[in-house]
C-alpha cells in the first residue's frame, strides 16, 4: 500500500517553499539597499542645499547690515520674508552683540526683535549644521551662519540662525518604502503561483517514477513510466523503464546462479556461511559447522552477529562497511590447547542491479599463525626493552663522566667499572641473539665428537667448585653418577653452555647455603643428566613457558641478577639441534629439576682396544 505524503513533506512544496523563500530574502536585501541608499541621497541633498542657500543669504544679510541706515532693521526682515520657503520654519538675525534683529515670522517679530538671543547654538558665531528633534518630537535640520562684513576685513558682525523641515523629506522616504515593499508582496504572490505550478510539472512524472519504483520492488514489471518531452526528467523516466526490463531478465539468471552458489559453499574446504539480506543463516557447510562446534539445525535462521558473537561489536551495516577481516577467538580456556583464533571474511551478494541480497562469511583457522605473530611481535617489544635498560644505565653513567665526575678518583673507576658491566651485558645478549638467529635458519653446524660425557659433566661442576669461594653466597654440589662411562656424540662447547647455562640458574636461585643435586643416568636410549636447587620454584602456569625467549619467572629478580632471558632458551634449540630434549620439573616454595636427555647408544668396551 501506497504511503501518502502529507503536502508540507512533499518535493512540490519544498520546491515552491524554496523558491518563494530565495526571492522574498533577494527583495528584502534589494530593498534594504535600495531604501538605505535613498534615505542618504535624500538627505545629503537637503542638507547641502540649505547649507548652500543658508551660506548665500548670510552674504546678503552682511551686505545690508553694512550699509548702516536707519531703516536696517525693516531692510534685513523684508530680505528674511523674501527668502522663506515651504521647507524653512524658522529665520533668525542676530547682531554681533547677540540681539536679534530681525525674524522671518512676523507673528514672532514683536516678542523676539530686538531681545537678547535664547539659543545657545549662535552663541560663539561659528558655522553648525546638524538635525534634531523639536517641541513637537519632529526632525528638524538647524544651520547657523556667521554673517561677515562685506569690506573685506572678514569681521563678523552677526549671524544667521535658520530651522528647515526635514522631516517630509524622511516622510517621502517612508512612502517610497511603503510603495516598494507593497509591489514586493504582490510580486511574491504571483510567485507563489507560479512556483507551485513549475513544481508540480516536475514533481508529477517524479511521482510516477515513484510509483513504477514500488512496482519493481514488489516484483511486477508489466507496468511503464509514460515519457513525455525530452528533458532530464523523461531520460530518467526511460531509464526506469529499461531497468524494469533488465531486473525482469536477471530474475531467472539470479536464481540458478544461487543455486550454483549454494553447491559450492557446500563443498568448499574453508568454512563458508551464506546469509539473507537480514544476515540470517541460510547456508553453512561441514567445516564452518566443526570451527564454530554448532549444528546445522542451530544455524539455520540465526543471526550471523549471534553465531560468530558479534552483537557486542557490530551490527550488520557496520558489518558490511568494514573492509577489513575480522578475528574471531573462540577459545574455550586459556589453556593453549583450548585456544582458537578465526579469520572472517566478509563479501556481499548482490545482484546486477546493485541490490545487496545477501552476505558470505569465509572462515579460516589462523590460530598457530596468530600466535606466531604474537610471539614474534613479544620478542621484538622484549629485545628493544632488555636493549634499552642496559643502555639508559650506560648512558646515564655517561653523561655523569662528561659532566666532571670523571675528575672524582673514588666515583670515576665505579661508574666506569657499572657501564663496562652493562657494556658486557649487552654483547652477551647480542651474541646469544645471534646465536638463536643461526640455529633458527639452520646456518649453524653442529661439531660433533664422540666424549665421556661422565667426565664431561664432572670437568664443568669441578669449575662450579671452585667459583663457590668468589660467590657472595655459598652452596654445595652433590654429584650422584652411574659407574658406568657414558660415550655420546655431541658438540662439547654447546653442551658445557646448556649445562652452564642450567648450573648457573640453579646458583642464581639457590637460598645461602644451598644444596644442588646433579644426577647422571642412562636409560635404554637416553643419557639423562638432571640439576636440582632448593629455590623457590616455578609456579605450575609458567612450567610451558621458561624455554621462551626473553621469559623470566621473577623479572625483577632476574635482571638484578645480570641474566639476558636467553640461556635457557638457546639450550632448547641446542637440545633440539642434538635430536635430544630438555625439561624441568617443579614445586612452587621447594625448589627446581631440570632435565637434559640425549639419543645414546651402549658401545662395547672392547672396541677401544
């Protein structure tokens, strides 16, 4: 059903309405200047012809008053009577000594002649020309003159007071306005006429495009747009037309290109969901089912903000307008088991005529590649900050020299000694950087030599021996070996640095006065060498994790300690290098094993003979 649109909502009422509006505003600005730019002509003219003739009577008047007869008085009143005007209400002559002489109205002439002068305007006898209101609250425009004798010494002698009317003029002013702004409204109405009949021309065949508009969507296409002239209007009206005709043909085509659609989501290797227009469910293959651990019958008519929990993020328009991928994490716990990273794709169906029917979801399973790049992206923030403290340290150390302390005998060798130490520290991370680098490519060979790793172990615990004496705390080494002399093939420098590397942590988190316990034993396949401490232990959710780069327990704890968070690290690719493994075992309070097991194989004792 067709919604009617209320006439102060319709395009034929905002056209005229705008119209009307946009020429009313243009005649008021016209107007406004037009009126503006008269008032000032007007007035300016007044005002500078009855400067004029105010200027032109005042040399009269001198001429008279110069002459000094006894019959001066009734001289200067006849040359004022002969002068007024329809404009002038008012004349006066005033002597140098301020009494007035003479006056243009003679019912005034008796009470004011020959009187000192009221005004105050005429007092210092100088020229003023201004406008002002009188008794009656009326515009009045007021020269005085100064009357100057006619010898040619410029004396002034008197001076001449006159009151004009300028009020008609403001009056004639207001009717001209009246005259104009009335044309105006006649004018905008017949505008108004006019306007609503041009609009109506062009909101008519925009109504029945509106109507055709209806009819598509609603799938009945036997109806047309009647054309009529040539203009823009009918080329769109033609064009809708067409469109009909093609959205007709494309409707068979869309369905069997659907159905194709359909079939190949159906058996595409990746998860794929296809959703209506509304962004429900309407198709969903195996894979898709398996990532999200759904079934069909709960997909089907779901929303796809519901299925893939979105509805906190998104709603389906923001959906639709963002380009980009979006995780998904469908972890079920923190457990790295347990974690599941989806990647969405997210592309629209739509028709040949660029009506969006639908919506396609691709899934992809990029868990191990999201913690790929997140182990990668933690080892570069911890490189830059285990690079960057040993850095400020030496700098700070630095700049303290190069501002004099230098000169200091007992400060300089210990802020000297403190930079060398980080100085030390820094090239061991870097090399053990590097080292990580070339048994991550491969580019590193292994020199392999078959040894008694008996003696082996025993050679690297003896140098542990004899280090207790310069340790700042002390512990024992208790040795627990198999009779046995155990020949593996191994390269001894990487070895003694994974044992090194386990000896030294075992001190570093060893209470004074420890115990370390080092077993050495073979099983059927392997050598078994384990290290022991009575240190504070590895909490159980950080077991999985002391073999990561840059990883440490106690952080704090452990940069005080001088260590880069690479040894143990460097002794898991070593391992691995060796076809071997490495592991710990812990109790938190109670103290650390780390195991080491390398490939064996038993050899007679004879073939050294």
């Amino acid at each position: 059903m067709e919604k009617k649109v209320r006439f102060y909502r319709s395009v034929n009422f905002k056209i005229a309405f705008s119209f009307i509006l946009i020429l009313l505003i243009s005649i008021e600005i016209i107007g406004a200047y037009f009126i503006r730019g008269l008032e000032k002509s007007t007035i300016d003219n007044f005002t500078k012809d009855m400067n004029q003739r105010v200027s032109l009577l005042s040399t009269t008047l001198g001429t008279a008053m110069a002459e000094d007869s006894e019959n001066e008085g009734v001289q200067l009143q006849r040359i004022l009577e002969n002068n007024t005007a329809a404009d002038i209400t008012e004349m006066w002559v005033v002597d140098d000594k301020g009494i007035v002489i003479a006056t243009n109205d003679v019912g005034q002439k008796d009470s004011i002649v020959g009187k000192k002068n009221e005004y105050s305007d005429i007092d210092d006898f100088s020229i003023k020309q201004y406008v002002t209101l009188d008794d009656n609250n009326k515009r009045v425009c007021i020269n005085v003159q100064p009357i100057q004798s006619p010898t040619g010494d410029s004396a002034v002698i008197g001076a001449l007071y006159v009151k004009s009317d300028i009020e008609q003029k403001y009056t004639e002013i207001s009717n001209t306005a009246l005259i104009f702004f009335t044309a105006s409204l006649i004018a905008g109405l017949i505008s108004i006429v006019v306007s609503l009949l041009v609009a109506r021309s062009i909101t008519k065949p925009i109504k029945e495009m509106q109507k055709q508009a209806v009819r598509i969507a609603q799938g009945d296409y036997s109806e047309k747009v009647d054309v009529q002239g040539h203009d823009e209007l009918s080329q769109l009206a033609e064009t809708f037309n067409k469109l009909s005709d093609r959205i007709e043909d494309a409707q068979d085509t869309m369905e069997a290109e659907r159905n194709r659609l359909d079939s190949v989501l159906t058996h595409m290797t990746d998860g794929v969901i296809a959703t209506d227009r509304r962004g429900k469910v309407i198709t969903i293959n195996e894979m898709a089912l398996s990532l999200l651990d759904t079934t069909s019958e709960q997909a089907i008519g779901q929303s796809i903000l519901t299925l893939l929990d979105l509805e906190e993020e998104y709603t389906l328009r923001k959906l639709l307008e963002t380009p980009d991928e979006i995780l998904i994490d469908r972890s079920k716990s923190e457990l790295e088991e347990d974690r599941m990273t989806l990647r969405s794709d997210f592309a629209m169906i739509r028709r040949e005529s660029g009506f969006i029917s639908g919506l396609v979801v691709v899934l992809h399973d990029v868990t191990e590649q999201e913690k790929t790049a997140e182990e990668r992206r933690q080892f570069v923030s911890n490189v830059s900050h285990e690079l960057r403290t040993p850095l400020t340290s030496v700098r700070s150390y630095l700049e303290a020299l190069e501002e004099g302390v230098w000169k200091d005998e007992n400060v300089a060798p210990q802020f000297i000694h403190v930079t060398l130490g980080e100085t030390d520290r820094m090239i061991r991370m870097i090399n053990d950087l590097l080292n990580l680098s070339r048994m991550d490519s491969g580019a590193q060979q292994l020199d392999l030599e078959l040894v008694n790793f008996n003696e082996l172990v025993d050679y690297a615990l003896d140098r542990f021996d004899m280090m207790v004496n310069n340790q700042e705390k002390n512990y024992r080494i208790v040795r627990e070996f198999t009779e046995r002399d155990l020949w593996v093939e191994i390269d001894t420098d990487k070895i003694m640095q994974v044992i090194d590397n386990i000896m030294n942590n075992a001190i570093k988190y060893s209470p004074d006065g420890g115990k370390i316990e080092v077993h050495l034993m073979e099983t059927h396949n392997n050598v078994v060498l384990s290290i022991s401490d009575e240190g504070l232990g590895i909490p159980k959710k950080d077991l999985e994790k002391v073999f990561e780069r840059f990883y440490r327990v106690d952080k704090a704890r452990a940069r005080q300690q001088g260590g880069t968070g690479l040894g143990l690290a460097i002794s898991k690719e070593v391992m691995k290098a060796h076809q071997g493994q490495i592991w710990v075992e812990s109790v938190e309070g109670k103290g650390s094993t780390f195991y080491i097991s390398l490939p064996y194989e038993p050899y007679e004792e004879d073939i050294w003979e």
